[in-house]
C-alpha cells in the first residue's frame, strides 16, 4: 500500500483526490487505479473536494459558522 508522495502530513491539510491513499504501489497508480478501487470510492472523492472548494455550497450559514468553530478548535486555534 501506498501514499502518494505529496500526501500532506497535517491532518487538517485539505486531501486531494489524486492524492488519496491507494491499495498498491505508487507505481501503479496510473494503470491499476479503476481496478483496485470500486468506481464510487473515487466520484465521492472528486465530488467531496469540488464540494468543499465551491465552499460548501447548499449547507447553511449557521451549519457553516458551526462547522468552522469545530474546525479551529480541533486545531488548537481559538
């Protein structure tokens, strides 16, 4: 198993989808990738991250206040 050689190490850093963890070798990444990850498990990464790129969008201002205050304080940050 393997992680891409950009994987961030802060485990706040936002996950890009080409970055994600992978069943196999790095290697094997540009030719193995469709057959060793069910089709739904990479939509729902690209969808997750344009999703959170766009902001969030469709969830209210409270959620995304409320959202953010979690946020900062699993960081340690008031």
């Amino acid at each position: 198993m393997s992680l891409h050689p950009d994987f961030p190490t802060s485990p706040y850093a936002p996950l890009i989808p080409e970055q994600r963890w992978f069943p196999a070798d790095e290697a094997l990444r540009s030719t193995a990738y469709e057959k060793l990850l069910p089709p739904l498990v990479a939509k729902v990464r690209q969808e997750i991250f344009a999703w959170r790129a766009k902001g969030y969008a469709g969830v209210s201002g409270r959620r995304k206040r409320g959202q953010a205050t979690l946020f900062r304080a699993l960081q340690g940050r008031p």
